[in-house]
C-alpha cells in the first residue's frame, strides 16, 4: 500500500490574524518612543534546525529562560506544569505523570531535548514532557504552530528543552532540596526532591553530571479529599511514584570543531494502593479495593553523539546520532461496565479482566540529522540556505505481563531531506521558505489480538493481517517577518506539520475499530447476514491516514525600553484529523479546524516591579459524521478550555526577597454535550525566593485559597470528573558552589 501526501501551500492568510494584528498595530506604533527605545533582540533558536535569531522566524516564538525555570521551580518541579502555565495555546496541565489530552492548540506536540525528539510516533501512550529533569535544562524553545522540520509530530507545536553546558574552569557544584505537601494532609503527603549537578570546562575538554531524584506521596484536592492514583483509566495518577533521572556529558572543543557525548536514564516506579471509584463525583480512591496489578513504571535510557563544524567547506555543519531505548508499562484497569466496559479475557465472565492484561511499551528509536547551514553572500547578502538529511529506524512493540502482543510488532525506516532558505529582501522585509519531503517504510508483523470481553459478552481472539507499506509526505512553510518600527514587527506565514497516526493503538482494537471492520471479523456472530466468521483482519483495510496539518498565522512583537510583548492569531486546518471517541473506545479521522489567538505581554514599571500576562484563546470543530461538512464542536479532550490565561506580578525588595503573585484561569466548556461538562476556575499562587549563603531560599504555594475545582485537561480524557490539586507548599534551598 502507497499513499501520497502533499497540499498546497497558495492559501488566503487568516482574516481574523489580519484584523487581531491591525488593531494592535496602531498601539504598537503609537506606543513607541525615541526616549529608551532598544531594538529586538537578537536572541536564537536552534529548534529551527540551524541556529536563527527570533527576528526571521515568521511565527510566534517563545523562549523560557533559566531565570524563569528556576522560578517555576518553587512551585513545581514538572516540565509539564511549566509549559502548561507559560506556553499560550498550551492544555492545561493534568497533574499526572501522563500527556494524555494535554494539546498545543488542540493538536500534538513533539518534544525534543536539545533537538533530538522523544516521541514515540508509532505508538503514543502519552508520557514524555512530565519525565524530563529541569535541572539539567537551561532555556526551553517554543515554536507554535504545525512545523515538519524536526520531523514528524509537531502538528501544534514543537518544544526543545536545551541542557546546561559548562562555563567555568573550576568544578561548579549546585545542589538543591525541596519538600512539598498540601496543607490539608501535610503528614500523608510530604514530598522530598534532591539533586546534585558538577559542571566543569578543563582546557578542551568540558563536563556535566547531574542526578535528580524524588518521591511524590498521596495527592489532595482543595476539600481535603485524597486523589486517585489512576483517574483518566489506565494513564497513572500523580501520586506515589519514586522518580530517578541520571544526566552526562561530556564535550571536546578543539578550534571550529565540537564533538559530544550524552548519557541520560529516566526511571519511574508508581505504586498504587487502590482502584479507582469513576462512579463518583469526582472519581475518588475505591478504598474498598486494594490494587492487584504490577506498578505502572518507565525505564527509558537516550544515547546522543553530536558533532558540529563551525567552518565546514559548505557552511556550519552539525551531525546528530541518537538511540532511544524506552519502556513504559501501564496501571492495571479491572472490567467496569459504564467506563472500562472493553478488557482482555481472563475466561471468567464473572471476573472478565485477565489478571496479566496490563501492557508495557518497548520502542528503540534510532536516528542521524545531519544540517548544513550554508551563507549564499555571493547572491545575497545574508541569505542563507540551510538544508540537510534525516535517517530514522523505529521497533515498537507492546506486550502483556505474560508476553503476549497486543498490538502488530512493527518495524519502520524513515528517510527524509529538506531546504530551507533565509532571504533578506530589505533592511526590514526577511521571507523564509522551505520544504521536507519524507518517505517512510513500514512493516507490520502478522499477530493475534487476544480475545476480549467488550460490554457483556466475549469476542475470540482474531488473526491481524500485516505487510510491508510506505507513505511518503511533502510539506512546505513560507512565511515573512517586517520591522515596521526599530521596535515594532509584524510576522505572517503558512507552515505545514506531518504526523503518523497512533498506528499500534489501531493495531491494538484490530477488529473494533468500526462496524464495518467488526462484521469483517466476526461476520454473523455480532452482524445478522454477515456470513460466517473468519475471526480475521488485514491492516491493510483499516490502516489509519498520516496527517499534514496547514497552519496560517499572522501576529505583532514588539520590545521598549520599559514594555513589549507579542499578539498572534491563526488558523488550523486538516483533511485527517484525529479523533478519540470515548463512548465508542474507537478513533476516527476526519476534516477539521481549529483557530484562536495567543498574547504575551509585560511592564517593567520600575527596576524592582514588573507586571505580565499570558492570554490565549482556541477554539474548534470537525466533521463528525464524515458527510464533508464541519458541523460539530471537537471534543473536549482535544480542547477543554477554550480561554485560558496568567496575570502575574513580581517586586524585588532591596534585601534580595524576590515576591511573585499568580493569577491563573481558564474557562469551561459546555459545547459538546459530553457527559462531564468542564467548569472555569481562578488560581492563585504565590512564589517567592530570598538569597541565603551560595543560593536561595524558595518559597512556592500552589492554589493559595485552596479552591475546590475540576482539572479539565484529566475530566476531558475519559469524560470523568477528576479533581485539580488543592493548596500545595513547597520549601526548598539551592545552591552553587
């Protein structure tokens, strides 16, 4: 089976972007003084695979430096509970170990650390932003809106966690603890956090070693009642796991030429105490039944040898090998007729659910990007093309406690190549545009899908038939940036994201994946006048379409003395949209849109008191019913708050105590008719940090009123109602020495 995949990139701009932007235009213009006024700054990303300053990306960017991380920190030590408060047009957080329904702009995102992603594209059982240590990262890098040129994933965003490099020649040791526990059961929830790094350069050679561990207890909402371990059904809670991260590197810089090695096991081990009561409003701890399977657990070692080559005969030159090795076992989930009404067979249908059905994900990821970023002076001065070659090699399986599949074991070779060009027409005016085409080779083994117990009775095992297939993509972006002003620009563009559809989650419901496919497998046994069953399926019938998102956006930076900030608005659009259907257990594709606008903004009143904002708004709808008509709202688990937003303030006194009060909120939303209507909240919280010997004191408390909501990101999943966190305090000290 072939499919070829390419749209065009000669579409209208976003309307609603141009009359966004035109109205900030006027302020921003007006708003500009000669008094202080500075020019943007030249600040650069790498995300783009060759390093570009923010000023040419004609797209909304965001970089959350190490001030910020270390501040956020105070509050929570979970990358994804930075991103989620930081990042416009991101979900909010779920408050889990799981991604599961957390969106950029209601799509995916692909997480890298320095450049190298930690997807899983073959099979998504979302857990990757909350396993990475923020003690090893220095800057995290923010593209919003689709993008292929890290490959694929980034439909709605992509973000690169870039780690620490050593600056001085003396060892340099930071070392830091942290004990968190909300207020209402300090003793059951006591949290202890601890991490050591040592950074060093010596002569060519530099080093890091970090070491982070920590232990999270039982988790609270704002009335006191304890949350569950397991409250989006299979997807692990936020509660009593032990975390281990082990971080290296080590660098040679001889002249132009850099050559480094990094090492890092990530390790997760969480052990519930008892099933989950999703009867209850909200679910709640089923105290009643203790948990009878294995610990939900991640064990996941990434390898990565870098080469780079400031003089390279064709430009600057960088050459990227890595080896993901990663193992992510899931909770157990007992058979529940209203929520988990579909099981593996244990061939008593009084007790349907086997005791070994619980799954465990094996992925080993192998790749090589090599980039070429080459100045075309000679044409134009400073144009530049940067262009290069990605080689991938992915092995996915996903196995039972006892050994059994449950999805097609899958191999795929990916193969890709690309060309992106930087052309300064003007002084003001920079266009950039490019391409990637990407061919990939897939092969799914034959298997068989054990035999479940779906509502009320069993369905036989069934033969999934696979083969080989390829799927190839060419997508393309072209956009501009304009300095209106020294401190005004205006930027607008098209840009296209690929990604491959959860192949092994399709695998997985071989045989349920529609009605027709049902009748296909089980013939006149569910189906009257189907003919005989042959308990069989071929992939090759019910093989899901990989997905090109268009992105157009259009939007406004700018940056004084004493204010700046950034407004966007754009448009998101798919022929193959994905969608999970919680009703059904079934996912299906189909066209959709998705559109909003995402604002930043802050006010150095004075130098010890700033003001700042995050604000964004998204929104979408889809084709339910397949007839070509966008006709219904998505669901909520691709966008569960529409509004969402901070307000913050932050006053240095002069003995160094550094206060910052939060204001966090987002809306509800009621579109869908869902079982589970989400509700709007307001957080506050409060962070705060005093200098103490070689560091600081850090005071952070989550939720200060302790208010009593419901997290919308983790109710969305399965339309549950799952409680957000009640009032959390955090005391910690870190120092450098």
């Amino acid at each position: 089976m072939r499919r070829t995949l390419a749209t065009a990139s000669s579409r209208a701009l976003l309307p609603l972007g141009l009359a966004a932007a035109g109205s900030l235009l006027p302020w921003a213009v007006a708003a500009q003084s000669t008094d202080g006024a500075i020019a943007l700054d030249p600040v650069t990303v790498t995300a783009t695979r060759a390093e570009r300053p923010v000023s040419s990306i004609p797209g909304s960017v965001q970089i959350i430096g190490p001030e910020e991380i270390r501040e956020q920190a105070a509050i929570s030590s979970d990358a994804a509970v930075l991103v989620a408060k930081l990042v416009p047009g991101f979900s909010v957080a779920n408050q889990t170990i799981s991604g599961a329904s957390m969106t950029f702009r209601g799509r995916s995102v692909l997480i890298m650390v320095d450049g190298v992603p930690r997807n899983t594209p073959l099979r998504d059982v979302s857990r990757t932003l909350s396993l990475i240590d923020l003690n090893t990262v220095e800057r995290i890098e923010v593209l919003n809106g689709a993008s292929s040129l890290n490959g694929t994933g980034g439909t709605g965003g992509t973000i690169n966690f870039i780690t620490r490099r050593a600056t001085s020649d003396k060892p340099t040791i930071t070392a830091g603890t942290t004990l968190r526990a909300f207020t209402t059961q300090p003793g059951k929830s006591l949290a202890p956090e601890a991490s050591v790094s040592v950074a060093q350069k010596v002569d060519n050679f530099d080093y890091l070693v970090s070491a982070t561990g920590r232990k999270q207890r039982r988790t609270y909402d704002g009335k006191g009642r304890e949350l569950p371990s397991d409250g989006m059904l299979g997807q692990g809670g936020g509660d009593r796991y032990e975390y281990a991260n082990l971080y290296g590197r080590v660098g040679y810089q001889a002249d132009t030429r850099r050559f480094e090695l990094t090492g890092e096991w990530t390790y997760l081990d969480q052990r519930s105490d008892w099933f989950t009561n999703y009867t209850s409003s909200p679910a709640r701890p089923d105290f009643g039944s203790p948990y009878q399977g294995k610990s939900l657990q991640e064990d996941s070692k990434y390898l990565t040898a870098r080469y780079s080559q400031s003089d390279f005969a064709l430009g600057a030159l960088e050459v990227k090998a890595f080896y993901n090795d990663m193992a992510k076992r899931s909770p157990y989930t007992r058979f529940d007729a209203l929520v988990n009404n579909q099981v593996y067979y244990s061939g008593n249908k009084l007790s349907p659910a086997a005791d070994y059905a619980q799954g465990t994900l094996f992925s080993e990821r192998l790749g090589i990007n090599v980039t070429v970023d080459t100045p075309l002076d000679f044409a134009l001065q400073g144009m530049r093309l940067s262009w290069g070659a990605d080689y991938t090699h992915d092995t996915t399986t996903q196995k039972l406690t006892n050994g059994i599949d449950i999805i097609s074991p899958m191999k795929q070779h990916g193969l890709a190549a690309f060309a992106q060009l930087d052309v300064p027409v003007t002084d003001r005016l920079t266009v950039r545009g490019g391409a990637r085409y990407e061919k990939f080779f897939l092969t799914v083994d034959n298997y068989e899908r054990p035999a479940i117990y779906y509502i009320n009775r069993v369905y036989p095992a069934i033969d999934v038939i696979g083969g080989k297939f390829d799927y190839d993509a060419l997508t393309f972006n072209l956009g501009a940036t304009y300095d209106v002003t020294a401190n005004v620009q205006a930027f607008g563009g098209f840009s296209q994201g690929f990604s491959l559809t959860d192949i092994g989650g399709f695998t997985r419901r071989a045989g349920a994946n529609s009605s027709a496919e049902l009748c296909d497998a089980y013939g006149s046994l569910v189906c009257p006048g189907a003919g005989l069953p042959d308990y069989a399926v071929s992939y090759a019938d019910f093989a899901p379409r990989p997905q090109i998102v268009d992105n157009y956006e259009i939007g406004l930076r700018g940056k004084w003395a004493k204010v700046g900030g950034s407004l966007s608005a754009f448009l998101s659009t798919s022929d193959e949209g994905v969608n999970y259907d919680v009703a059904s257990n079934r996912v299906s594709q189909q066209k959709e849109r998705i559109w909003g606008f995402e604002g930043t903004g802050w006010w150095h009143v004075t130098d010890q008191l700033t003001f700042g904002t995050i604000l964004s708004y998204r929104e979408g709808r889809y084709d339910r019913d397949g007839n070509g008509s966008i006709d219904s709202w998505l669901p909520n688990n691709r966008i569960a708050t529409p509004w969402r937003g901070l307000v913050y303030g932050t006053y240095v006194f002069d003995n160094g105590l550094n206060l910052r009060p939060e204001l966090e909120f987002f809306s509800g939303r009621d579109r869908t008719g869902e079982a589970s209507e989400i509700d709007g909240a307001v957080l506050v919280n409060m962070l705060a940090s005093f200098p103490v010997g070689p560091g600081s004191v850090t005071l952070g408390i989550h939720n200060l009123f302790d208010t009593d909501y419901v997290n919308p990101t983790a109710t969305a999943t399965r339309t549950i109602g799952i409680n957000g966190f009640g009032r959390m305090v955090s005391l910690g000290y870190k120092a450098t020495f």
